[in-house]
C-alpha cells in the first residue's frame, strides 16, 4: 500500500483535545491529532480499556486510515482477509449474489478489507495511541461541560480544560445532550442481534459446514423479518456469527443471555444447514439495536465542542459501517486541525469538520436502514424481483447487494478521508463553508 503518515499535516500551532470515549473513534482521533502537532487527553468512562462484542469488518477507508496513524501493521497481524460477500437465499441456501474482495479492493481501491475481533482492533489503536504519547484517563465519566472554558467536569470531580472538546462518547452520549440542551437518548428500532463465535474446529466436524470455513468468505442470509451473517475471524480458528431478528427484549433490558434452542425455532423453515451451524454456539446474548435521529447540528454554537462517531450519527449495523465512519470522522478532523494557522480557527473548523461529514454519514445511516427493508423482505413478488435483480450481471445502479452496486460501491468504498480533508481546507481558505445537501443515492433502488 503507498499511503503514509505524511498524509496527515503537521500544524504549526499546539491545541490541547480533551478527547471524551476511548472505542474505536475516539482512540483513532487522539492518535492522528497528536500526528498533527497536538496535546491529547482521553477521558474513558469505564475503569478499564476494552471492547465488547465479537467480530467487525474493516472497509478499504477505514483500512487507508490505519496505515496513515501507523497502526495497520498490528491489525493486520490479527485480521482476516476475505475473499468474497456470498449472498444465500434463505431456504435453499443457494448462492445468489457475489461481490470478489481478493483482488477486487486492492485494484480498484488501493486498499484491503479485512475482518478482525473487536478486541484485537481497538487493542492496535490504544496500543499506537499509548506509543504516541496519548494520555488515556480511565474512570472518568463526565458530568458537566463549561462550554465557554472548553472544560468538562467528572463524577469523580476532576477538572480537564483545553482548546477542543471532542465527544465520541458513543450512541448514550452525554455531550449530546449537552450541545443539544435538553437530554436525547437513543430510539429502539425494533430489531436486535444475536452474537456468538464458534470455533471451526467444531465445525469441520460436519462435512455440510466445510463450505463455510474452507475459505474466508463473509456469508449472508436474507429472508423474512431476519438475516444471518458468518465469516471467520482470529486466522481461520474461529467463526463470528451475527443474526438479526425482530426485537423481543424485555422494555428495561438491552442485553440478555440467549439459548441456542430460540435460533433452533426461528430459523426450522431455512436453509439446513443453518441450524448445523447454531448447534455449535456454546454461548450467545442478544443485544437491542438502537439508534439516534437525525441532529441539527453537531457542534456547539459557541463552544469549541463537537461530537462525533456514534454520539453525533448512530447506525444500523446493516452496511457494516458504523466503526468506519468514526475513524473517517477522526481522520477528517485531525485532516483539518493539522492545517489550522491561529486560534481564532478552531470553531469554523468545527463546523468544516461536520459539514464535510454530515452529507457522507447520513447516506451511511439511511441506507443501512434501508437495506435492513432489503434483507428483511417477506417471502413474495418483491422478494423474488429482489432476487432477480441481484442476478443481473454486470450489476447496475440499485442493485440490492448494496456493496455490488456500481455507484453505491463507489460511494462507500473509495473514499478518502484526508483528501476530502485537504479539499475542505483549500474551500475554506477561499471563504467557503457549505452546508451539506444531498441527493439520496437510494433514489434508485426500488423493488
């Protein structure tokens, strides 16, 4: 790969970023904006670093940043390459879509899409974040933000000013609700998910199940109100499991140990070997998806505070996309603020940074959830024109296997975040700050 650290300019001014959330995103931020020339402080609300959950796909942007902040060489020595999206119609099992990763994203796009344990990932970030010279403060949950000041206050009464306040401090964001100044919680969208990992050498124990671990493809279900996505993960030895139901938690809980006999009874009427596969899970929750409306604005009208990642636009996990807009966010940002030349900067760069951002993750979080409408779709015509449709090869624009779409592949896969950084900062140098508009790319896709 060509892209280097030199992407990221280095300013000729220090600012201090009081960075709140240490997953993914926030732990990325810190990193490429200490690479700028900048001071970095990492409020973390949990008394430990870690990631819950299990597997998450890499696109080639996400994977153009890690190489940029230096820390690609350790995930890599962790992740999985696939070589392909397999599309399984639900009842027979039948492939009915593919979309070629190995060689297809290293020719078109310059870049790898990887799979990895959660874990493993934000392991890579925090590691490079500490070579750097972050400074990570764990148990420090924040309570209170001075917006003037730049200063946020912790449960514990600890005080932390700076220049920038950055919150990527998840979906239950707080600064959210601070910037907004009424408290927003996250919506439930009716849908939850089931995760396990399996390890494949159970599986190989069942001739049916070789398919599904012989190579490292990523595997998907789509059929009534669900669907099922495998692929492999930790070099092959285990394999990450993720089904999307209808949500039946109880009101109050959002997490909930699972037994493999509710799987068993959902999924009797498709393909087979599905449940060949669910008898190998030993452990499973479900957790609830939720996700946040649309915002008005990401970044405080007078206040040097912006939130980004999940905190600023949260998303189904359908287009497998979430963690990456929260590394393009950081990317973006640390793009921006290695540029800036004074001080009296820092608040349009705020709001270059959400300009540039909102028009990219809005497409992102619509059409995750309208491709949940795609997968999900009941048994009948428009199941069967989806069907159709996702044969026609070439694909053309609406194709339903959104990362085979021509225009929407495009879309998703071949960004680049410091270079739309750079763009922005040769705008604004010329006075320009647009607020984004869109066309929706999902205009065409109609069943």
């Amino acid at each position: 790969m060509t892209i280097t650290q030199s992407r990221i300019p280095t300013s000729s001014i220090s600012l201090h970023f009081i960075v709140v959330g240490a997953g993914l995103g926030g732990v990325t931020a810190s990193i490429a904006l200490t690479l700028a020339g900048h001071k970095v402080t990492v409020l973390e609300a949990a008394p430990i670093l870690g990631e819950v959950g299990a597997g998450i796909q890499i696109p080639p942007p996400s994977v153009k940043i890690l190489q940029a902040i230096g820390a690609l060489d350790e995930v890599l020595s962790n992740a999985t390459f696939p070589r392909e999206f397999q599309i399984h119609s639900w009842k027979e099992g039948k492939i009915i879509s593919k979309q070629n990763l190995i060689p297809y994203t290293m020719e078109k796009y310059n870049s790898h899409y990887l799979h990895i344990h959660r874990a493993d990932y934000h392991r890579a970030l925090v590691n490079r974040a500490i070579e750097v010279g972050v400074e990570i403060v764990l148990d420090a949950r924040v309570n209170h933000i001075d917006f003037e000041k730049a200063t946020v206050a912790t449960a514990r009464g600890e005080v932390y000013s700076g220049d920038v306040v950055v919150g990527f401090d998840g979906i239950k964001s707080r600064l959210r609700s601070f910037i907004l100044g009424y408290e927003d919680l996250p919506y439930d969208t009716g849908d939850l998910a089931y995760r396990a990992i399996i390890k494949v050498s159970e599986m190989k124990k069942d001739p049916e199940l070789v398919p599904f671990i012989e190579e490292p493809n990523i595997h998907f279900w789509w059929g009534p109100r669900c669907h099922v996505v495998l692929y492999l993960l930790q070099g092959g030895e285990s394999c990450n499991v993720v089904i999307l139901t209808p949500d039946t938690l109880p009101k109050d809980e959002a997490v909930q140990p699972a037994k493999v006999e509710e799987l068993l009874e959902l999924f009797k009427d498709w393909d087979p070997r599905l449940n060949s596969i669910f008898k190998n899970i030993h452990s499973t929750s479900k957790w609830r998806l939720q996700n946040s409306r649309e915002l008005s604005t990401w970044t405080h009208e007078e206040g040097n505070v912006i939130i980004l990642g999940d905190a600023s636009h949260a998303t189904l996990p359908y287009l497998a996309s979430g963690a990456s807009q929260a590394l393009e966010d950081a990317a973006v940002l640390a793009g921006l603020f290695g540029r800036i030349e004074h001080r009296g900067q820092i608040h349009d760069l705020l709001n270059l940074t959400e300009s540039l951002r909102k028009w990219r993750s809005t497409q992102v979080v619509q059409g995750s959830t309208q491709c949940r409408n795609i997968y999900h779709l009941p048994d009948g015509k428009e199941q069967q024109l989806r069907d159709m449709k996702l044969q026609i090869s070439p694909p053309k624009i609406g194709c339903p296997n959104r990362w085979r779409d021509p225009v929407f592949q495009e879309f998703l896969w071949g960004y680049e975040a410091f270079d739309e950084a750079e763009r922005g900062w040769a705008e604004y140098k010329k006075g320009k700050i647009a607020k984004y508009t869109f066309d929706s790319l999902y205009d065409e896709v109609k069943l």
